[in-house]
C-alpha cells in the first residue's frame, strides 16, 4: 500500500442501487491461468485517502512496461463526502503471452510521480486450480 491508498483485484465489480459495491472473484494472491496465451479481465476497487478536484490517472501496465490501458476520471469531490473514497475501476483487458506482474498505477493531478497502488501475479497453474475446500474448481 502507497501513502495514497491500495487496490483490490477482482474480476467485476457492481453496484447495488443503496451505492454498495458488490466485488465478485476477489483475488487473494495470484491470478492463476490454465495455459498461455490467454486474454483474461481484471478490474479494480481502488481505496484512496484523499480527492482533490481534478483528473484522476490510472493505468494497468505489466513489470515489463506494457500499457493494458490508460482511465482519466475528473473528480470532483464534495464538501460534505469524507474520505475514504472507493473508486470502482471497469476490467482491463489482458492479453498474456507468459507469467507477469501486473501493477496498477496512480497520478493524482498535479503529482510528478506515479504512485503503485497495487500488483498482482499472473502465473501459470502447476495444476487443477483448487477451490477453497481442498476439491478441484468447476
């Protein structure tokens, strides 16, 4: 987690009309892939600390530099909302071609600097993919 807040990856994310947010396929480590290549959707329900008004940057990109897709949200936040603020991000979509890191990135306007909010694994499975149970996954 930055200073600025932490990512869960997920693989959609919906709300509910109350404004609750329903996260569905939660990742708990890696992501992990039956066989390459393969185009897989992951999404992200980003936590930050603090909003400021303005253009709001995030970008899905591998550890070896590739862009999965940039997402500018204009924010403006208002007098009478406290932090924290949950932002729902859509799904990039993956195209993957071996084991990687993903990493979602954070420019909080007027910052220099990206920040990394989160990252997560993609790596191919030794096996049938298990489910929490201890029995192999549907």
């Amino acid at each position: 987690m930055t200073g600025v807040g932490y990512a869960l990856f997920c693989d959609e994310i919906r709300q509910e009309i109350n404004g609750k947010y329903i996260v569905l396929g939660m990742f708990t480590g890696d992501m992990l892939i039956s066989r390459f290549p393969t185009t897989q959707k992951l999404s992200a329900l980003v936590y930050l600390s603090e909003v400021v008004a303005g253009d709001h940057d995030f970008e899905f990109v591998s550890s070896e530099g590739v862009s999965f897709g940039k997402l500018s949200l204009d924010m403006q936040p208002e007098p009478n909302v406290k932090p924290p603020f949950f932002i729902p991000l859509p799904a990039a979509v993956l195209t993957l071609s071996q084991s990687t890191e993903i990493l979602l990135r954070y420019k909080a306007p007027n910052a220099e600097d990206w920040a990394t909010l989160g990252e997560i694994g993609i790596s191919l499975s030794p096996g049938p993919i298990p489910n929490l149970f201890g029995s192999e996954a549907l």
